[in-house]
C-alpha cells in the first residue's frame, strides 16, 4: 500500500525563480482580466442606459407633443383674433402635468403662441428644425438649440381643416436629460465597483489554493519536474503501470510496453483504457476494490511470465489509484543464477581460505616442536594431494569454469570432511556453449550444496558423494551420489518446485528449481533415482553444442 502524505513529499525548489512569481502573475493576470471585463461592461451599460433613457424621453415628448396639436381647442385657435391668449394656459396646464421642460406652440411662420417664458411668445422659434413637421406633416425627434438651451425635443404638427397651420414643440433639456443619466450610471459603476473588489479578493484566493495545491512550484519547476519525471520511468527495468480509482489508464512506461506488446504501441495507444479490458489477469482491479497490495504475483502478459507487485494509492486517506510494478521472470533468475555463482565461488573461496589456514597453523605447530621431516612430510603430502585434483580435474575438464567450480568444491568437501571421489573414467572435453556452461555451473554448485547438506544429516549412512561426468554419446552427463537419507516418494514429484523444501527453515526451496529451469533453457533434462551409496542419484543431461 502507498500512502503519501503532503509532509512527506520532497519537492526540490530551484533558486533561479523569476522575479515575478506565479502566485503575482494569477493574481495580477486575474485582476487585470476582471476589471477589462468589467469596465467593458460598464462602458456598454451606461451607453444601452443613455440610449434607452433618451429614446424613452424622445418618445414620450412625441407622445406629449402629438397630444398636444389634436387638441381642437388649440388648432381652432389658431383662427382667432388672439391665438396665445388661448393656447397659453392649456399648454402651461399640461407642462407642468407631464413635467417638460418646455411646450413651444408656433405658426406657420415659427411664430411663437405658447412658451414657459411669456416674453418669448410673440418672437420667432428658434432652431431651425420645424421644416419637416410644417412642410411635410411629419412627427419626429431631434435634437437642437433654442432659446432655453440644447434640448432633445419632439416635434408634431397642427391641423385645421386638413391644412398644416402650426407646430407643437415639446422638449426636455440635455442637462436634465444628463443628469437623470449620471443618477443611473452612477448605481451601475457602484454595483460594477463591488463586483471588481470581490473579482480581484477571488483573484487572491485562487492563486493561493493554486499554489497550495502546486506545492508552491513555479510552471518552470513544474515542467522539469514533469521531465525528470519521464525520464526516470522510462529508463529503470521494471515495467509501470498506473491507474485511476476508476480502473482507467494513467500511465505506462516503455519497459512495460515492450514487455506486453513487444514495442510495438506507444502509451498513448493505452491512457483512458480500462485495466480490465487491457489486462484480463491484472490484479489492479482486486486491489482499487479492497484497497490491499498483492505481492510477487506470477502472471502471464503477452507470452512473458512477469513477477508482479500491486499495491493501491492513497493520498490525505482517499484512494487516488493503484500502481502495478513487475519484470521479466526470465532477467530475474538469470540475475539469481549469477549470484548463486558468484556464491559458490565465495564458498569456495572461503573453503580454501579456511583449509589453508588450518594448514599453516599445522606447519607453525610442527615446526616448533622442531618436527622438521614431520613438517616436510606434511608439505608433501598435500601437494601430493592438491596436485593430484587439480591435475586430474584440468587433465579431464577443459572448460577452466568448471573444473575451477569443482577445486572450489573438492575444497569445501575437505573442510567438512566430506569424501568426494571423482569416477577415474570421467571427462569433459567438449567446447561448452554460454547456455551450456551456466546450465552446468548451476547444476553443480547447487546438487553439490544439497549433497553435503545430505550427507551432514543425522539419518546419513556416511559422508560420502561420488562425481562422474562424461562428454562421450550425443549428451553431456553429470552424475551426483550421495549417502544421504535420500528422498521419499511422497516428496520425490514436488522436490523441483520453486519454494518446496524437505529441510527446515525460510529461504529454502530454490535451488533445485533454478537448477531444473536452467537445464531446461539449455533443452536438458534433470532425473532423480536412488543411489547405489544409500542416499539420491542426480543426473543432468545436455545435448551437445554443434
């Protein structure tokens, strides 16, 4: 199970950050954005306010105006002897009714009849925009300068017997107008004021929890990170794959593609795929369901037997995904076999490192005593016998491996004091292959170390193994005796099994699987029967290299 923590992430900050940092950039990116938004908005607020404000008076001034010249009181008026006196105080009447700003009457010839400043009734209208009502009949809006000041006015003519006899002007003067404008804007600017403040605080806040939620990286740092990132998965020899809480792809490295699809597809052919549908035996989703890891699982994916580690996500207590981590079963014995070699030659080593020393320490005894032909005698003696293995093993081994493999053992065996008696018709001369000499070194080392392991058993008839090996025929045979307590029938179809064991004790049960797996990659064959000295007879057979 992977729980992160945020304490427990280590994030490596780089110390040349640009001077203007993310969390400035958002929030002055942000703000910026909010305000041009919001003066936008304003600028087309107070121009549909002045617009609609300004049709709405034009309209209602024409509406006033044209009410105004069909009253028949007015257009009969205008046939009497003293057409003010008449028209005068209904328009006054009706001005401060509707609240223009001014009800201008006039004739023909703009003279006016009714005005809101008496000593103006009598003289010409000015401004200079009553040709279309009196010419044409027309009602309309305009917008001019009279003798009050610039004005929005409507304009409506006077009929009297189907003949045009006047003009109805009603107006409403553009400072008023302005300042019924400006008590409008003024509302929205402040309301658009209030939204901008609280844009720029959440511009503050959303660039803090972004930066909460970045570790407080910059897009820089980020973007190394990311590199370094890749780089790591896809170059370390495990295969990765990663999945959501949904069970969909998140991530696939190159050692994993090659594995499952030889290399052929890239990850982008597998993100968003569901795990199940991919990989019909993954145990990714077993473990996004229980929240459990799954460890050295053997499973086959694209005719490669992979050793997998599955193992669910967890991030503040919520489950984010799970990953699956796995290798080539393949690399990983042959990585076992090597060490299991570099092992025995230690032993061996060792072996003879320990022998010897007990030697010297003879030779220092002997000598003094003052023993000097005890000592040479002693000399003799083990040269003799030293000389006559190891010129037996090179005169009949010409693989200098092997027969190393062996001096190491015969050693070992002495220090034990173990019999090892080597067959006097036993050689090995052909040229032995890679597959062939690692098959044969993990053959070797592996039967020899169970043999003293039998032999040393209590139940032992004594401690005796004998060696043979022969390279005449079609094979390579290697023959192993020991007068151990053997092996029982019950035990005898399930000893090869990798992590079966009849000893006691973690840690057991692999050699004589990774030797079995080695002689078969080799296309040999390993058979168990009973010794003739009482204990197991181990046979390894393989073909010769032609």
């Amino acid at each position: 199970m992977i729980r992160i923590r945020r304490e427990d992430l280590s994030i490596h900050r780089t110390n040349d950050r640009p001077f203007i940092n993310l969390h400035l950039k958002m929030i002055g990116l942000i703000g910026a954005l909010s305000v041009a938004i919001i003066l936008l908005i304003g600028g087309f607020m107070s121009f549909f306010v002045t617009d609609t404000l300004e049709t709405q008076i034009g309209e209602r001034a024409l509406s006033v105006a044209k009410s105004v010249a069909v009253i028949p009181e007015i257009s009969q008026a205008f046939d009497s002897n003293d057409p003010s006196a008449i028209i005068q105080p209904i328009v006054q009447k009706i001005q401060a009714q509707t609240d223009a700003e001014f009800i201008v009457v006039g004739n023909q010839q703009e003279i006016r009849y009714a005005h809101p400043s008496p000593d103006r009734i009598g003289k010409k209208m000015i401004g200079e925009d009553n040709e279309r009502a009196l010419s044409n009949g027309e009602s309309y809006i305009s917008k001019s300068i009279g003798s009050l000041g610039s004005s929005l006015r409507a304009k409506a003519p006077v009929y009297l017997d189907g003949e045009i006899v006047g003009v109805v002007s009603v107006g409403f003067l553009v400072g008023s107008i302005e300042s019924i404008i400006w008590e409008y804007s003024q509302e929205i600017w402040l309301v658009l004021l209030g939204i901008c403040t609280a844009a720029i605080i959440g511009a503050v806040l959303i660039a803090n929890y972004i930066k909460k939620v970045l570790f407080g990286l910059e897009p820089e740092e980020i973007s190394h990170l990311l590199f370094q990132k890749e780089t790591i998965l896809h170059s370390i020899h495990e295969g990765i794959i990663a999945t959501n809480k949904d069970g969909l792809i998140t991530m696939i490295n190159s050692t994993a593609l090659k594995l499952l699809t030889g290399g052929e597809q890239q990850a982008d052919d597998w993100i968003g795929k569901p795990i199940q549908e991919c990989f019909p035996n993954s145990d990714l989703p077993y473990v996004l369901e229980h929240g459990k890891s799954v460890f050295d699982q053997e499973r086959l994916f694209n005719n490669h037997i992979v050793y997998v580690n599955s193992a669910p996500i967890f991030y503040e207590h919520e489950l984010l995904g799970a990953v699956a981590t796995f290798r080539n079963k393949t690399e990983i014995e042959n990585l076992t076999k090597r060490l299991a070699h570099i092992q025995q030659y230690a032993n061996a080593l060792r072996s003879q490192t320990h022998e010897f020393s007990n030697k010297l320490y003879t030779i220092m005894g002997l000598t003094q005593l003052n023993k000097k032909d005890d000592v040479l005698d002693f000399i003799q003696e083990e040269t003799n016998i030293q000389q006559h293995w190891t010129n037996t093993l090179l005169d009949n081994i010409d693989d200098p491996y092997i027969s190393g493999l062996l001096v190491g053992k015969l050693s070992q065996a002495s220090e034990l004091q173990i019999n090892v008696s080597v067959q006097p018709d036993s050689q090995l001369h052909s040229i032995l292959s890679d597959l062939n000499r690692q098959a044969l070194l993990t053959a070797i080392g592996n039967l020899l170390d169970n043999a003293f392991d039998a032999v040393y058993d209590e139940r032992a008839i004594s401690r005796d193994i004998s060696i043979s090996f022969t390279d005449i025929g079609q094979d390579l045979l290697f023959e192993i005796d020991d007068a151990g307590p053997g092996i029982d029938e019950a035990s005898l179809d399930k000893v090869l099994s990798r992590g079966f064991s009849t000893k006691d004790g973690a840690g057991r049960g692999f050699g004589l699987a990774l030797t079995k797996n080695a002689i078969e990659a080799a296309n040999g064959q390993l058979s168990i029967e009973p010794s003739e000295l009482g204990g197991t007879y181990f046979v390894v057979s393989l073909p010769k290299d032609k």
